[in-house]
C-alpha cells in the first residue's frame, strides 16, 4: 500500500503521564516512521504509514493510552509527504498559546512500590520514588509544557543510571520529570519545632516513627503541603493536637495503611473502597465502626479516612501499627502551608518537622469525597483531582477569567470550549488566603500564557473577590465586566459539568448569596438557562440578628425565629434556645430584631439547619463551619416518617408553622428527622409545576441525609460529581454566564 503522511494532533491531559513513550512503543510495534512531540496543546505525531495502519494506530491510540492519560480528542489529517528513517521523539515545540492540560499529582503507582520495598533495587526506601506512571506533577510545575527545567525538579541533577533512564523511550521512567535516587534526587531532614536539624540514629523514617510512638505531633512534608500528624489511637496527642491548634470539635482525617486498616475502623461500600484505593487517594467520608472513642469526630460517627498516596506515608506507615491523624498543616480559614517560612506560624502547634528539599511550587490540599445513592459526591477539589479542564457545551466569544466567590474559593480560566479550574484555594479572610488567591491567578495566567478579555464575579460588593475584579479591571480597562448572581451560579455550575444550556429548575439551598434585592439568600429556586434567570420561589425573609455573628452563633438565628413566631410572649418561653440569653440580652436583641438594628434580611437554609439545631438543644455555638447540620445528621431516623406543615403563597416558603409544631415535639430524633422530610416535601411542592430538570446545588447539599432523601424522592434529579456543590463550583458557572458575551456587545 502506498505510504502518505499524517499528522495526529491528541488533546486532554497527555503531557507528563507517559503519553509520548507509550507513542513510541506503538511505533515499534506497527512498524512506522515518524516523530512525536509535547506541543502547547498536547502532543503531536508526523506519521510515515499506509491507511490501514493508520487507522490500527489510532485504535490503539484511543484504546490503549497509559493510565494517568486523559483523551480529550484526536483529530489526524493527511499533510505533504515527508520522508522518515525512524520514530523519535522530539524536542518540545513552544508557542503562544497553551491549552494543554496540567497534569494533577497522584499516588505511587504499584511498580514503584514494589520497588519501594525491594531490598534488591537500587531504591529501595527511597522516598520519592517515581515514574512516569505516578507521583508530582502539577505542585512542582512551573509553567507548561511539562518539561524538567520548567518543574522544581531542575535543581537536581540526574546521576547517570538516572539520566539513563530518563533518555530510554521503553524505560517507564523515560522524561518521568521528578526522576531520582537516593544518589541525586530529594533529601530528608528531620527538624525541631526551632528548625534545628535533629541528629538521628539511624534515619529520618526512623527516629520520625519512634517519635510517634511518643506521643509527638509532626508537621510532614507532603505533596501540596504540610500535614500536622499524630497516633491516632493516642487520645492524649490529639486531645494536645486539639488545644494547639484550637480546634475543639471538627473532625480530623485519618491516613490508615491500607485497606484492610480502613474496613477495621469503618463500613466501607464498594464505591467507598473504589474511591480510596484509586490512584487520586481522596479523603472519602465513611460510616465509622466504633464510636467509643470521641476524641477524632467529636459527637460524630462519621470519620474521613484516606489511604498513603507518597512513597514517604508508605515507609512511615510500614513501621506503624496504628493510624495517624493527618490534618493540613494551617492556621484556621487560611491556605495550606508549602515551605518552613509559612509554618513557622504553626511552631507552636508541632513538636518536630520531617523536611524535604524539594519546593513546592503550587500548593494543593487533599481532596475530599462522599458518597449518596452510589454517586460521588466530591467535597472539596484539590490534590489528585486538580487543576481540572472541563469542556463546555459551547464555544466561548472570548477568554474568561472566573474569580469565584469568598468562601471555598476556586478561580477559573475559559477558553475556547474548555475551563480550567484551579484546586481549592479556601476563604479569602486574611492577607495570606488573599496573597494565594492572587497566586492562583497569576499562575493559571503564566503557565497557560492566558490574558483575560471578560472578567466574572459575584454580585456581593464587600466579597474580596469582587475587589480584586475591581482592581483587575482598573488596571486593564478593555476588560468587560460580567457579574453573575450567586446561585445562578451554582446551578450554572452543575449544568457545566453536565454540558447542559437549555432551561432547567435550580435549587439552590447554600448559607450566604446575595441577592438582585441586597438581602442574604440561600433558599432559592431558580428557573434558568445559561443567559438569565427567574426567581420563581424562595423562603420567606427572617432576621439575622447580630449579622455575621449569626452566622457562627445558630442561638442568634433561632431567637430572631421565636419574635417572629411569639413575639414578646418569648420572653415567658423555656426552651434550649432562650435559656442561652439572660433577661436584659432577650429584650436588648428584641429590640434589635424589631427595630432591625443589625439584622440583615436572609433566606438561607443553611440558617435554617443552625436554628433547628439551636432550638433543640444541639448546637449553640458553631466551633466550625456546617458543624450544626452534621450534628443533625446523627440524630436523624430513617423509621420516622411524615412532615411539619408549611405555606407556599405569592412565591414565599412560610417555614414558620414549621418551627411551632417542632417546638412541641418531645422526641428530638423526631424533630429532626421531620424536619429533613419537611425541606424534601418544600422541594416537592414548588417542583411540581415545571416539567424541567431537576438541579440540586449549593452547600447545604453537601448534607448526606438531606441529599440521600432528595435523591429518594426524585431519582433523576442532577447533581455535580466532580465538582462541589458548595462554592469551589462558584468559578465555573460563573464562565458558563459568559456563554454569549463579547467586547462588541
């Protein structure tokens, strides 16, 4: 047949996952000529070849491509005929633009491992061991395309056995860019709380294990960050693990062995397993076995377990016969700490550090998952699952750059017809969570050679988001504006990631949005497609007295409900609620409430959640945010059934009826249990008109029970699965707005 020249162009996450050897192998084995290369928007095959082994080549190349690879798209078309001797692959070739995707980190792939533990290989216990089948990726980027020198890993050079490997196409480790050896990669150090280098008998693993087993808290180097770690059979560690880093009750994540460790400590579904040995190694949130020990989830029987993802966990948790307690290494509300320079804040906290030499160049928290009715749920974004690129159902007019909202927050790129993500960058509430959002743009912009011609943000004009659009659009005024309503957002969101643009019924149930009016919503449902939105229902306006303090403190809301109900005949009342009030607090809030001094409007269900959580006695006080609606969870019954009456007129959700008959109640698991069924049945009744989809977002559906029910009633009923409902989707929707928008316009 007659030879003719190909040119195949792959799309997706294709760089630094093996993609160009596994190119060179089929080469090999179809007897071709030509060359492959990494270019700015994933690699490139010049193909020697007749059409029927072109077309074999392809099969394989859709087929059979490595493991961490992602395949957007191949596309091949027939150019002028060129003349090769051989396959090679090439020297990368830069341009303008990038639109690869960045490879996210994972966890040691088996081979490695199997190596790790060799006494035979030449790596046996070293610590960063790796190829181009596992291990670092987007932390130590740079810049794109991913190439050694443009990585954290060019301060090391390869020994020759390295350098040998790195150069074969058929070595698994042929351009594995974090390549290395206890000869030439990557050291240890082992450091006091002083960052004093401690003298170790034997070694860094070994002293750190010995340590452990004192009872010592150490901040561990990892992939994206520090961890703070401890025995998690040591009540006495974590109790002191607790009251240095002045978190009383939010459950801490444990890191177990393996997977047999995990089915000891917790019911673990086949999706669960699936989850948590898969090479991503997210946080999975799992129905614990044995609550006798209260000190890891404080009142709570769930527990976040997560499996060893570094060669590092594995040699520490080989010479451990207990779990550890692995909780990111931050100050409360503030990003993960990447370098000794953050942690020094946390110096009090930890006894020794175990020290690594390799920077990390972009932080990245761990990855946090449930799930409900065997879907996914995915909690927080971040290590192993970010950056992601999702493709829309659409072509952008123009690059969008996204900047989420306040809390949980992700920015987002767009172009053409894909978005890139960032992982969780958490609340913009200090100058450091601030200066690492703004990191966060800036690196999204450099490696992807990215200038925004849109900017999105939310409507709420004290958010530092918003200020820094402001301030972005200031310095760059050819840039157009797009705000885009909080909650339209989030159901925009979903759509995205389902790759949906025709008009669906939102429910967006979260803690704070503000709304078209200047009031707080969160009790929305929204008739919408990608351009525009309706307001078709919401719950009705309450107060929250005390404003922001209302938000930490479910008595302020559950108050402002009882002078809604009652009126002054509260101040006669005995409830859980009133007794956390002297006389002179209920009648100065009394006043506030009826004068609306400091008591901002809202419609949000996750205050709802803080009020019954109050009234009952629960939760006064929140140590931590959605630490109210967890709590309810545990008190739910699922042999209790029926719901509290309500009202629907004119567009509001009276919910007040609701309160008065749960104030009666005299079993608290009743109550609530009543109360979850009471929010599906209000889902229910505004749904019922409209023959659209059904689409469930905002942070409130990251309750389980609630969620659970929702899906029991509407089966069909679409939620995200790979990005969160709470706001790390924000980002997202908010691009999907900009579907139609252009500088002309």
């Amino acid at each position: 047949m007659e030879l003719c020249t190909y040119k195949i162009n792959i799309r997706g996450t294709v760089q630094g996952v093996g993609f160009r050897p596994f190119v060179y192998a089929l080469s090999q084995r179809y007897l071709v000529t030509g060359t492959v290369s990494n270019n700015s928007k994933g690699v490139e095959i010049i193909l020697n070849t007749d059409t029927l082994t072109l077309k074999q080549f392809l099969i394989a190349l859709e087929y059979e491509y490595p493991l961490l690879a992602t395949v957007d798209s191949i596309q091949h078309c027939e150019v002028d005929y060129l003349h090769f001797d051989s396959f090679d692959i090439i020297q990368t070739q830069d341009s303008d633009q990038i639109t690869a995707n960045i490879p996210p980190d994972v966890s040691i792939c088996q081979e490695c491992e199997n190596e790790l533990f060799n006494p035979q290989n030449r790596r046996f216990g070293y610590p960063f061991i790796t190829c181009t089948h596992c291990g670092v990726r987007y932390s130590i980027i740079y810049d794109l395309p991913y190439d050694r020198e443009k990585t954290s890993m060019k301060f090391f050079v390869m020994c020759k056995l390295c350098e040998e490997e790195y150069n074969n196409p058929l070595d698994r480790r042929y351009h594995a860019q974090p390549i290395g050896c206890h000869d030439c990669g990557p050291k240890l150090q082992l450091l006091d709380n002083k960052a004093k280098e401690v003298k170790t008998l034997t070694n860094e693993i070994d002293t750190t294990v010995a340590l452990l087993d004192e009872g010592k808290i150490i901040a561990l180097k990892g992939v994206g960050g520090y961890h703070l770690v401890c025995d998690a059979t040591n009540k006495s560690a974590i109790n002191e693990l607790r009251k240095r880093k002045r978190r009383p009750t939010k459950p801490f994540a444990v890191m177990v062995r393996d997977i047999s460790m995990a089915k000891e400590l917790a019911f673990i579904s086949t999706k669960e397993e699936e989850l948590l040995v898969s090479k991503e190694r997210p946080i999975v949130i799992v129905q614990m076995k044995d609550k006798s020990s209260d000190e890891i989830a404080p009142g709570i029987s769930k527990i976040g377990l997560f499996l060893p993802y570094t060669p590092l966990h594995l040699l520490l948790l080989d010479n451990l016969n207990y779990p550890l307690v692995a909780t990111s290494a931050n100050v409360t509300d503030e990003p993960i700490c990447t370098n000794l320079a953050s942690l020094e804040k946390l110096q009090n906290v930890y006894d020794y550090v175990l020290n690594h030499n390799r920077d990390i160049v972009n932080g990245c928290d761990d990855s946090v998952l449930m799930v409900v009715k065997e879907q996914q749920v995915m909690l927080r974004r971040a290590r192993g699952y970010a950056p992601v690129c999702i493709e829309l159902p659409f072509a952008l007019k123009e690059k969008v750059l996204a900047l989420g909202a306040n809390q949980k927050s992700t920015i987002a790129i767009g172009f053409e017809n894909q978005v890139i993500l960032s992982p969780h960058i958490g609340d913009l509430d200090s100058i450091s969570s601030l200066e690492y959002y703004e990191k966060n743009i800036d690196s999204l912009e450099r490696i992807y050679k990215f200038s925004p011609e849109v900017i999105a943000y939310d409507m709420h004009p004290k958010y530092e988001s918003t200020k820094i659009a402001n301030k972005i659009m200031q310095k760059h005024t050819s840039i157009v504006a797009k705000v885009v309503q909080h909650h339209h957002a989030h159901i925009l969101a979903v759509m995205a990631e389902k790759k949906m643009t025709s008009k669906v019924f939102g429910v967006a149930f979260d803690g704070t949005g503000y709304g078209d009016d200047g009031m707080l919503w969160g009790g929305e449902f929204l008739v919408c497609d990608c351009e525009d939105y309706e307001r078709v229902a919401s719950i009705e306006y309450f107060k929250l007295l005390g404003g922001a303090k209302a938000i930490k403190e479910p008595k302020r809301v559950a108050l402002s409900l009882l002078f809604s109900l009652y009126d002054k005949a509260v101040f006669s009342l005995v409830n859980p609620t009133i007794k956390e009030f002297s006389t002179l607090e209920l009648h100065t809030y009394y006043t506030a409430w009826e004068k609306g001094l400091n008591a901002p409007l809202s419609s949000s269900i996750g205050r709802v959640f803080d009020s019954v959580a109050s009234l009952l006695g629960v939760c006064q006080v929140m140590s931590f945010e959605g630490e109210s609606g967890m709590l309810l969870e545990e008190l739910f019954d699922s042999s209790v059934t029926g719901a509290y009456t309500f009202s629907y007129e004119n567009s509001k959700i009276d919910i007040l009826p609701m309160f008065d008959a749960l104030l009666g109640e005299k079993d608290i698991s009743i109550a609530v249990s009543k109360f979850f069924h009471t929010l599906v049945e209000i889902i229910a009744v505004v749904y019922k008109p409209y023959n659209l989809p059904l689409v469930l977002s905002g942070g409130v559906f990251q309750n389980r029970v609630l969620l659970d029910l929702v899906l029991e009633r509407f089966p069909k009923a679409i939620i995200s699965n790979v990005i969160p409902p709470n706001d790390g989707g924000i980002s997202l929707g908010q691009v999907m707005a900009t579907m139609n928008m252009s500088r002309d316009k």
